[in-house]
C-alpha cells in the first residue's frame, strides 16, 4: 500500500475532536508501561507513520510536538493502534530515555495512596539538561 | 485521612478540562495491558474513590457511567495516578471479563499493519449478552 493510502486509511478510522485533535497514549511497547499521554491531529498522525518517531500537536503551542526534538527524549513508534470509536489512539513506542518534562520516566508519578496523593517515582535526569527552560519537548 | 480530605486532595490535584472532564486511562493493574481510556468528571472521581469501582462521565450520555452497571463487566480500582500536569489520570484496575462494547478484553484491537488498519482480535464474548442494544456499559 502507498503512504497516501495507508495515510487515507487510519485517518478515516480516526474521529478527531471539534479542534481536530486525538488523544494518544504512548504506552513502552515492551514492558508496557504508560508512559503519557497527548494530542495528536491529522497532520501528527501522518508525520508519525511517514517518520517512525512519534509526533504530537501542542495545544498550548498551537504547533507540532515532535517529541524529543528540544530533549532528545524520542519516542520511536512500534505500532499505533485505533480504538473501538476510533476516538482513541494507543502508540506502541520505544522511549529514548524518559517520557516525562520532569526528567521521570513517565508522568504518571503521583498516586493516590492511603488517601493522600504521594509521589511514587522520582526524576532520574535533570530536567533542566533537558530543556533549558522549556516545560515540555 | 477522612474521605472528604482525600477527595480533596486528588481534586486540587486534577485540571479538570472547560467541560468539567479529564481523560482516564484505564490499565489492567497486573498485565499492564491497556483496557480503554474514558472522561471523569469530580462526580465521577469522587465516587471511584468511595465505591472501588470504577465511574466515568458519559458524554454521549452526559450522565455518569458506571461501567458494567448494564454489561456486569466491572473495573476494581487497584489505584488511581495523576499526570505531570493533572490533565490525564491513570487507572490501574482489575476487569471483570471485557473492557470494550464490543466484546473484546480491550478497545485497542485495530492496530496498523503494513499500511493498513487491521483487527488484531476478536471478541471473546458476545456483545449483544452484554447490554442489549447499548452501545456501552
């Protein structure tokens, strides 16, 4: 199948929101861990499949994310899968180094436990030798 | 910590989007395998955290959805995670049976393929036993 067909297939499975975007959940391809999740608009989701390497739409940017560009913290996609409403998008990915701007390896670090909401993981690279300022990338 | 104070304290935590909803993912606490991902609203969390069950926020509805309360396939909260930015909650749950409508253990069974979207599995139970003509449950 050509790319402009492969393209043409996912993107009419896919039903994007009133601002044109998706959600999509990177999840580690192999341990499965979740590692975050983020939008996606038709554009991103071409990109993503033409490249390999997982782009995304900022909503507080207003632009493409392409993950990793300004950290180096790229997301290499392994499979990208569409959900039964096709209103959801689950990434297959092998994470360069760690998913989340905090410098954690996912965003999801904060649990609730015994009623309280406590940090359950902690950063394992600088988050400012990832960005110089920057909150996400 | 008393019901109420937990409840605030995941609450304060959560970015609740300009509909009053965030995303939730819910995985299977053991497997790791991604089960479906809906909308919570405050009603809805609070709720999860009182019962153990998992409650999302129906937008097709606009009502609150207590999963399996039709179809009998529950989610048993095993715990509840907070993204980086409080805009994504994580469920770390047990299923009873399916997660999706469809009759399949999970929403995420069209996966892309050489160009195509593809079905990577088939329903396990048969979807008309589980709600009747409902499209959820």
């Amino acid at each position: 199948m050509t790319q402009d067909a492969s393209d043409t297939a996912v993107l009419s499975a896919i039903r994007f929101d009133a601002n044109g975007l998706v959600p999509a959940i990177a999840q580690q391809h192999d341990t499965g861990e979740v590692l975050m999740m983020a939008w996606m608009s038709r554009e991103s989701v071409t990109e993503t499949l033409a490249t390999g390497r997982v782009c995304y739409f900022s909503r507080s940017r207003n632009a493409l994310w392409r993950k990793g560009e300004t950290s180096g913290q790229t997301q290499h996609l392994k499979e990208l899968r569409v959900d039964c409403d096709g209103d959801t998008l689950l990434l297959l990915v092998h994470q360069d180094g760690v998913a989340c701007h905090t410098g954690r390896r996912n965003c999801f670090f904060r649990a609730m436990r015994d009623g309280a909401l406590v940090e359950i993981a902690a950063p394992v690279v600088d988050p400012a030798a990832l960005y110089g300022g920057h909150s996400h990338g």
